[in-house]
C-alpha cells in the first residue's frame, strides 16, 4: 500500500510540472525519515524509555488501517466482504492487545 502511494505522489508531481528527477528526488526524501525516525527512535532507547511510544505506532497503525478501509466499505455493496474487511480490522485490534498482554507477563 506505500509503495501505491508513493507512485501517486510521485504521479501528482509528475502532472502538477516538476521534473521527473525533482519529484523521485523528493518521494526519496519524504521516505528517508521514516528512516531517520526509526534510528532516532532507537538511539533515544539506550538512553530512556521510550515504551509509551508504541501506543503512538498502534494508534497509528490502526487509522491507516481504518481510513483506507471505510471508503473500500462504502463502495462496495457486499455485506459479506463489508462483514470480512471489519473482521480483519478487528482480528488486527485484538492482535495488537494479545501482544500486549503477552509482553506485560
């Protein structure tokens, strides 16, 4: 699904009159903090806790999954794929919470 969106941003610059190169450039660049974030992230670990950050990522994590599924939903007039597609969300919720509980024994 990133990549999906990357190749949308990169079209949208691409129409909207930067430079084939510009626009790879600045997608390349957008992406690299996710990098750049994980490596700070794990560098402020050595020195503190940093374990109320994962609620963040959760939360996070479960609005991407939510926002991308909601539209999917209202277009689709099949109860049984509606039913399937909160299934899944749910089973990812309950995932995440068994983890949880897993970790904190």
């Amino acid at each position: 699904m990133k990549c999906r969106r990357r190749l949308g941003d990169f079209a949208v610059l691409v129409h909207g009159g930067w430079e084939k190169r510009r626009a790879l450039l600045l997608n390349l660049l957008s992406a690299l903090t996710f990098l750049v974030g994980g490596l700070l992230a794990y560098g402020a670990s050595l020195s503190f806790d940093v374990s109320f950050l994962l609620p963040f990522a959760a939360g996070n994590f479960i609005y991407i999954a939510a926002s991308d599924l909601i539209p999917e939903v209202k277009e689709d007039r099949d109860w049984r794929m509606n039913l399937l597609h909160l299934a899944c969300l749910a089973a990812g919720v309950a995932l995440l919470y068994l983890i949880r509980v897993a970790l904190e024994s």
